[in-house]
C-alpha cells in the first residue's frame, strides 16, 4: 500500500509539475505581447520607409523644377507643397490598413494576456517586460535617416520659399482703380 500511495504522489507531483512548467510568466507573456506589437511596427516602418522615399522623390523633383514654376507668391509655393504631399497621401489610401488590423489583433492579444495576470504584482512584471522589449527591439536607423532626409529637404524648400518675392505694388495702378471704383459709385447714386 505504501508503495501505491508513493506511485501515487510521485505522480501526481509530476502533474503539478507539468501544470506549472506550462503556465507561462508575466515577463514570457508581456515578450510574447511585444514580438507581436514589433511585428506590426516592421509592418508600419516599412510602409512609412515607401511614403518617405516617395516625399523625398517629390521634393527632390520639386526642388530641381522650382524655377520653371515662376512663383510670385509664397502662398502659391505652400499650395504646391501641400498638392504634392495630398497626391503622395491619395497613393497610400488603403496601404494602412495592414498596420491597422495587425496593430487591432495584438491590443486584443494584450488584454488577454494583461487578464491573465490579474495581480497588480503580476502585470506590472507584464508591461515592463512588455515595455523594455519593445523599446530595446523597434528602431529602424534606415527609417530615421530618411525622415532626417526629408526634413532636409522641407528645409530647402522653405528656404526656396522665402526667395519668392511677390511683385511691387503698382501704386499709380492702385490710385486710379480707387478714383474709377467711386466715379462709379458717384455715377450710380
């Protein structure tokens, strides 16, 4: 009998064994969590790598063309940058949504996993493996020397921008339009 209460407890401490080698840590969830959230930020930075490079194609053609355009406004120089930028954003219509659905899936993840560990112990041991996986694994150097490239470039434009100096005022132009505007107005009373 003795021996069978041993098989027994041997056994079943086996099974609880088993059980716990199972459960996963809040530090291995709160990973898991964030190798998700990273595969969805590659997601993000490889379709904001494909918009830079297109401002910067832009720019870049609008910098080399900008005296063929004979501005004689700043205001017309901002309108033409804002029509590029809303031509290179109609482009990307629709590309987000990968980022979006991927981004939906892991903040469902999240919770679960957030749920899982209901102890306030237990979830801040989540989020700071959570946390400092993430900031030690998303950055992308390509990403940020193209966004440095493009500030570049919006910076010479903006330079380019205050060369443009709107034409003189004709002042003797402006003198008989006023005179004819109230011999008009004289004549219709």
């Amino acid at each position: 009998m003795n021996r069978r209460v041993l098989n027994y407890g041997i056994m079943a401490a086996l099974v609880v064994a088993a059980v716990f080698a199972s459960c996963s840590s809040p530090e291995k969830d709160g990973i898991k969590v964030a190798k998700k959230y990273c595969d969805c930020e590659r997601v993000r930075l490889k379709m904001s790598q494909k918009t830079l490079k297109k401002n910067q194609r832009e720019y870049s053609k609008f910098i080399e063309e900008f005296q063929s355009y004979n501005f004689k406004t700043q205001k017309e120089v901002s309108n033409k940058v804002r029509e590029i930028d809303d031509n290179i954003q109609q482009m990307n219509n629709g590309t987000d949504t990968r980022y979006y659905e991927c981004s939906q899936k892991v903040n469902e993840y999240e919770r679960k996993m957030c749920n899982k560990n209901l102890t306030e112990q237990k979830r801040e041991q989540f989020y700071y493996a959570y946390e400092n996986y993430c900031c030690a694994k998303v950055k992308n150097e390509k990403f940020e020397l193209l966004n440095s490239q493009i500030e570049n470039l919006r910076t010479q434009i903006e330079n380019l921008s205050l060369s443009v100096i709107p034409p003189k005022l004709d002042m003797e132009r402006i003198e008989n339009d006023i005179i004819e505007r109230i011999n008009s107005e004289n004549q219709n009373e």
